[in-house]
C-alpha cells in the first residue's frame, strides 16, 4: 500500500472514530433476559478477565445508561429519571478493547444522541491511579463516570440541587448495572476515588464534579 493510501485511511479512521454515531435504536428494541432475570443476576464481580467485548455490548450500556426514550414538551427523556427533566448528570465513558471501536475517553452528548471522542487513548490504569487501586479499574472495558453539572438544575432547584443529582446518579448506575447483568458481563459501582484527580482526567470545567462510577468488564 503507497504511504499516501495509508496517510489517507488512518486519517478518515481516526475521523470515523471520533464521530462514531452509536446505533441506540437497535439496543432498545434487542430482546435478551427478563429484568427479573437481570435483577436476580445483578451482583458486584471484582474478578475481571483480559479481553474485548462487543460494540453491541457498548451500545447496550451506553443505551441503559442515558439512551432517549422519548419526548414530552419538547424535551428528550431518558431510561433513568431526572428532577424536572432537567438531566444535571452528565456521563463519560472512558473505553478500552471493545471490537472496532477507538480507545479513548468519550462524553455522551444529550443534544446530538451520541458519543463523542474527547481523547484518543487508554486510560484505565491512569483511573485506577487515582481511584483507591482495585485491579478491576486497570482491566474494565467500560468505565462510566457520572459527573454533576450544577448549570443545568442549579436555577430550579437551588440548595438541594447535588442531592438531586446523586440520587439521579444511583438510577443511571443501576440501569447501568443491570443491562451489564443481562450482557454476562462483570460490573461494579465505585464510590472511591480522588474526585480531583479524576477531574483533571477528564479535563472538567472547575464547576463539574465527579460523583460516581461503575466499571464493567468481561467475566473470569
Ligand atoms: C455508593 C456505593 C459505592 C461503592 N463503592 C465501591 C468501591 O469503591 N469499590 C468496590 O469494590 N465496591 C464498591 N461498591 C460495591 C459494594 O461493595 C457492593 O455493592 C456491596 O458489597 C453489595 O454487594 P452487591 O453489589 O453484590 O449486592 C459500592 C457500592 C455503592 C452502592
């Protein structure tokens, strides 16, 4: 292959991967367990295994986790409840080893419906640097971290507005939890971690705060 040929397709990869539109449709509409089923399976598994997982897999999580629904006055609704809609929680997935897919950290866009890249790379051992060191942090094909943004509810609801977005955090993770149950995959919530640290990370505007994580990986 001529390095121009080479040049070119590297370059429209790199463009295809950092405007990946994520297929949320099929992972709404695909059928596998019961929620009963995935309810008795949901348990916290810290022995991950080495290896990939599939897109579908992602989309299926990512889709749990904040996919639409659908609308009402004009605004998108989600899979997890919000105080008056106003979605203050904001989700970053921070992936590795997942079939054709980059890895990288990707923030989950509400207006556009999709991921979008914000760094090429793998961080799973720089977030279990600052996440109180547990193996299973190095070795998850998916880390979501839920992260607060007060601009989006702080007008409405005042005091009690970070309360409201920790509660809306737990319903994100459960759903988040649950559809991996249904995958087979291993999963954990996290609570520990250096909220600054993780922060600078993800390279948060100074308003934002990093409230929770849930780390999935494949099954020992
Ligand atoms: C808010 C919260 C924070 C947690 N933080 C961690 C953590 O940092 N590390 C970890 O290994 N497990 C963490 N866990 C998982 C709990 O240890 C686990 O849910 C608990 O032992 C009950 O087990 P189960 O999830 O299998 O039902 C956390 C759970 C919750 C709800």
């Amino acid at each position: 292959m001529s390095k121009v040929l080479r040049i070119g397709l590297i370059i429209s990869s790199a463009a295809l991967a950092a405007s990946m539109l994520f297929n949320l449709q099929a992972a709404e509409t695909r059928n596998t367990g019961t929620l009963r089923e995935a309810l008795r399976n949901r348990k916290t598994t810290r022995a991950f295994a080495v290896g990939s997982i599939s897109r579908t897999a992602l989309d299926d999580i990512v889709w749990a986790s904040c996919g639409k629904t659908h609308s009402s006055g004009g605004t998108a609704m989600r899979t997890a409840p919000s105080a008056g809609a106003t979605y203050p929680v904001e989700l970053h997935f921070i992936v590795d080893k997942i079939d054709s897919v980059q890895s990288g950290i990707y923030r989950y866009s509400l207006e556009e419906e999709k991921l979008v890249l914000e760094e090429g790379g793998r961080f799973q051992d720089q977030v279990n640097e600052v996440s109180r060191t547990q193996p299973f942090v190095a070795l998850s094909n998916i880390i979501i971290v839920m992260v607060y943004n007060p601009e989006r509810i702080v007008a409405r609801y005042g005091g009690k507005s970070r309360d409201y977005a920790l509660l809306e955090a737990g319903h994100i993770a459960q759903n988040a939890l649950l559809m991996a149950a249904d995958l087979g995959l291993a999963s954990v919530p996290k609570g520990s971690f250096d909220k600054d640290r993780l922060a600078g990370l993800l390279k948060l505007d100074s308003s934002k705060e990093p409230l929770y994580m849930v780390c999935i990986g494949r099954q020992q």
